[in-house]
C-alpha cells in the first residue's frame, strides 16, 4: 500500500462490532477501510463453538463465524487491511491513524477495538484456553457446555458473583475461587453468592495450576496464608478477574470511564469528539456479547452516515 489512504469512514477492529459497522458503511457506499489490528476477529477467534448468535441453530465455530463476516464485509466494496492502528490524531479533521504499514486518514472514525479479558497467566490455562479444552472467561457464552457437571469460577468481584451464579443454572456444582478472606462485590451480589447451595466458596486460594491434558481435569490450589496446596476436581474453568478495554491509543484523547471503557453519549455510538464513534466492547462493560458488539456496530455506521451527510454541501 502507498504511504497514505483516506477514507471517509476508518474502522479499527474486526470483531463483530467492526465487521457489522462496515457492513453497513459499505451498502451506504461509503467505501470502508477496516484496519483488523492485533487479533484479527476478536475475541470470536479464541472461541472453539458459538451456539448463542441467532442464525447459526447448529453452532459454529468463532474463527468460521468470523470469516463470513469479514467476507460479507468485503462482498459490499469493505477493504480489510491487516494493520494496527497504533497512534491517533483526532485534534483536526481528516483525523490521521498511524499503523505499522502506513497513515490512514479519515472523514469519521469507529473504534471497535474490543476488550481483552484478564488471564492468570498460567501456561496450561492458556493451552487449554486456545485449544478449546475447557477454560473460559464468559459463562454466558459457555456455560452450556458443562451442564450437570462441576465447574469454578476465579475472582471476588460482581462478575465472579454473576458468572457463579449464572453457572448453577446448569451446573451440578459452581466452586467459587478467591485469593482472599472477603469479596469485593456489592454487598448484594455476596448475599446471593453466599446463600446459593450450589456455590462453594474456597476463600484464600489460588489457582497455581490447571491439570488435565486435552481438557479441564481439576486445578491445583494453594493456601495464600499457608502455602499449603491442595486438587480441585472440575472440568470447567472460568476467569473472572475483569477485563482491560484495548482503549490505549485513546487516553486523554476520548472520555473513557475509570476502567478505560469510551464513553458514548446515551442511545447512541456518538463519543465527544465529533465524528468519531465507539462500537463494541471497548464501549461496553455490561454486556460483551458477540450479538450486543454487532448491535453497537449497525449503530455506529448508521451515526457515522448521517454524520457525514448533516456536513455535506447541498451544492
């Protein structure tokens, strides 16, 4: 590609919010450039089977899904260039994003770059993780795979509580794993924790290992206060430790909440810099859903449309 390209509407990130939005820029005929970044589809990528997006009655796999989504971008003019966007200008416009293969400038801007979830770290974690084999960071999306079965769930804050108790609707049994003597969820969210019969709590416990070759077999806890370490037997694992918005290249140059989510003005995708727009889960905190991501992405080509046609000269 030559140094620079201009588009009138530049999209960072190729997960659902970003495939959507340039589905839906580039049947505007506004000719979409999508900059795929670092995971090229998502989250979706690590995901071995999705049987909650609607339109797929037989599941699909998260890389396949994420295929036809880029293919039906590009089947309506999207260019999709497999570039980072890497440091923004959005002082003046054309905005001006600096990747690893060039500078793309832009009439309007969607940042669907996603979030990551929070990982222990462990190397079989990991393994297991990308292989399918039974650890996850989204029960809502993989709870139903361990129905009638023992599972644990890592964390003490809301979404370790929501997680949990979310599982023992098909769960036999949800083990709650925390590092410490006391949650730092809402008192509420503890109160439901505590009284559900399906959830153990393991207080002052860390997971130092995942065992089991192919898929979950147990984890391996420590006593933080005795060191002393013992086997949990459960096939699932579930990390609710948080999640980090990819919002980097946009500290100090959008509002974002204390987490680092962007924040976008009510029922809409609008930020506060004029023609830039936020899709997705680097926007949203609450629900991080493939569906509510692809959702927040129609609405941000639809803003960012209308935005452009408000400006143009009637002449």
């Amino acid at each position: 590609m030559s140094d620079e390209k201009h588009t009138k509407v530049l999209i960072l990130g190729s997960g659902p919010a970003g495939y959507t939005a340039a589905v839906y820029a580039a049947r505007a005929e506004l000719s979409p450039i999508v900059l795929a970044g670092p995971e090229p589809g998502g989250q979706l990528t690590t995901t071995t089977d999705v049987e909650n997006y609607p339109g797929y009655p037989k599941g699909i796999s998260g890389p396949e899904m994420m295929e036809e989504f880029r293919a039906q971008a590009e089947r309506f003019g999207t260019e999709v260039i497999f570039d980072l966007g890497r440091e923004v200008d959005l002082s003046s416009r054309p905005f001006r994003v600096q990747g690893d293969l060039g500078t793309y400038t832009c009439d309007t801007l969607i940042v669907a770059t996603g979030a990551s979830a929070k990982w222990l770290g462990l190397e079989n974690e990991q393994r297991l993780r990308l292989s399918g084999g039974g650890v996850s960071a989204c029960a809502t999306c993989d709870g139903a795979f361990y129905r009638g079965q023992e599972v644990a769930v890592v964390g003490g804050g809301d979404t370790a509580m929501e997680e949990a108790l979310f599982l023992t609707r098909m769960c036999k049994k949800v083990h709650l794993i925390h590092r410490r003597d006391a949650f730092r969820a809402s008192k509420i969210m503890q109160r439901r924790v505590l009284s559900n019969e399906k959830i153990e709590v393991h207080w002052n416990r860390r997971v130092k290992d995942v065992l089991g070759k192919d898929a979950v077999e147990g984890v391996l806890l420590e006593d933080t206060t005795s060191g002393q370490t013992e086997t949990l037997a459960v096939t699932g694992l579930f990390i609710a430790i948080g999640h980090k918005p990819n919002s980097e290249p946009f500290v100090g140059k959008l509002d974002m909440d204390e987490a680092g989510y962007i924040r976008t003005k009510p029922g809409s995708t609008y930020t506060n810099v004029p023609g830039v727009f936020a899709a997705g889960d680097v926007a949203d905190k609450v629900y991080r859903q493939a569906v509510t991501a692809a959702g927040t992405g129609c609405m941000a080509a639809i803003d960012a449309e209308r935005w452009l046609a408000e400006r143009e000269d009637p002449a």
